[in-house]
C-alpha cells in the first residue's frame, strides 16, 4: 500500500460554538471515529496520521487507542490555520509512499467507497479532489455588499475531502509556494498555483462538512439511517 492519510483535527470549533468537532458524539461515537474507521475499512490506507491541538491531545489519543484499528495510527500537533496542521501531517507520511490523502476530521460521514474513488482518481491524475456540483447561484459581492459578478453556475462545483495527491507533487507546491503556502484554503490550491494539474472526481452530497449547528444535526440523522 503506497498512500498515507493526514487527518487534521486540530480546529477549535468557533462556529459551533467552541466545541471540538473530532471528539463530537454522533450517533454514538466521535466524529473522529467515524472518520478513522471509514479510511481504515477502505483498504487501501497504509497508515493513518492524526493531526491534533495540544488542547485534544490526549483524548485524541486515547480515542485512537480505544478504536484498536489494525492499521497504524500516529497523533502528531498541529498548529493554529488549518493549513499549518495539514503541513505538520505531511512532514510526517513516510517517504516512500507515493500518494498522501488528506481528510478533514470535520468530515464524518465519509465512506470507504470515497476514500476508494479518491485514490482511483489520484492514480490516474496525481492530483484529485472530491467535489459536488453547486445548486445554489453563486454571486461574487464587494464588501459594500454590491455584486460584482455571477459566475456561470455549471461551471462551479464545492470542493470537499478527501483530496489525494502525488507526495512529490505535495512536496514540490509547498516549496514552490514559498512564505505563501500558508494562505491555500485546501492543499488542491497549492498544487495549482505550483501549476500541478488537479482534477475533481465525485464527491458525496452526504460527505457534509460539521461547520454549523444544523450541520451537526443533518449528520446524525444521515448516520442512524445508515445504521438501521
Ligand atoms: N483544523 C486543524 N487545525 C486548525 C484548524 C482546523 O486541524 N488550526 C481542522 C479541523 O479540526 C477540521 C478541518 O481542519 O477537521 C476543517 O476545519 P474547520 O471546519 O474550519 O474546523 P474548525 O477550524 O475547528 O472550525 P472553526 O473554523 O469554526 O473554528
Ligand atoms: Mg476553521
């Protein structure tokens, strides 16, 4: 197996109201634990890397304990912009392997099909990412709040995680990106702007990230019907 997951759960939950969105029971169990159990029944994760804060280190750890995977689970700490923690996983994937997957704690209702489908994708591309088409209009507004223009919608599409990459790729964006790197709202962004070519593939409508309250509710909903 030549692909390692980054996990970065090191947020602060600010819009739910300061709760940790890793350690969040849904439907009975964390959020994080979901996450861990979707990529470890994939099959084809080598080994998994858990970004943390210093805040949820140790109930991080013990959760990853407590879930007994049988692929290797490391916590490492990560730092205070989404984009430093994900940096901190990556200089941790061992280097031989050929492919990182990067996925968001926040994202809980991940399957092993998608984690499947976003390494298929990234073996034929080196660079994919899960997304979904957009069903809202998507206006691009001034601060003054004055629309400035309006995108063609079937142009746009929402872009989630798993996002999968060539290590190479990932390693040569982050260099080539230089004091800017810290500034990408995902690692796709990186490698674009290093002029790596990234494609989308499918996501999930139901891979919904926890942001919000609703979010959290949505979520558990869509876990017990699957449990049923
Ligand atoms: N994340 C992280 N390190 C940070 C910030 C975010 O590892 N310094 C992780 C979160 O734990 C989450 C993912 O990145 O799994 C997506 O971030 P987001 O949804 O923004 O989560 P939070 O930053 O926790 O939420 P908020 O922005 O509302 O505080
Ligand atoms: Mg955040």
């Amino acid at each position: 197996m030549t692909c390692s997951a980054v996990v970065p759960a090191a947020g602060r939950g600010q819009r739910l109201g300061g709760r940790e969105k890793p350690l969040l029971p849904l439907a009975g169990r964390p959020a994080l634990a979901w996450v861990l159990e979707a990529l470890s029944a994939s099959g084809v994760i080598a080994e998994i890397i858990v970004v943390a804060s210093e805040a949820n280190r140790e109930a991080v750890e013990s959760l990853c304990t407590a879930l007994g995977l049988s692929l290797p689970v490391q916590v490492v700490i990560g730092g205070a912009e989404r984009a430093l923690s994900v940096r901190a996983g990556v200089e941790h994937v061992p280097d031989d392997r050929r492919y990182v997957l990067i996925h968001d704690a926040a994202r809980p209702l991940v399957t092993p099909e998608l984690v499947r489908r976003a390494i298929a994708a990234a073996l034929r591309h080196g660079a994919a990412v899960a997304a979904i088409p957009v069903t809202d209009t998507i206006k691009q507004v001034a601060s003054d709040g004055r629309v400035v223009t309006t995108p063609e919608r079937s142009t746009l599409v929402a872009a989630q995680t798993p996002q999968v990459f060539r290590l190479d790729w990932l390693r040569e964006a982050y260099r080539r990106a230089g004091a800017q790197w810290v500034t990408a709202t995902d690692e796709a962004m990186l490698l674009e702007r290093a002029g790596f070519p990234v494609f989308v593939f499918p996501g999930d409508p139901e891979n919904l990230k926890l942001t919000t309250p609703i979010d959290v509710t949505i979520a558990e909903l869509i876990l017990e019907r699957r449990m049923r």
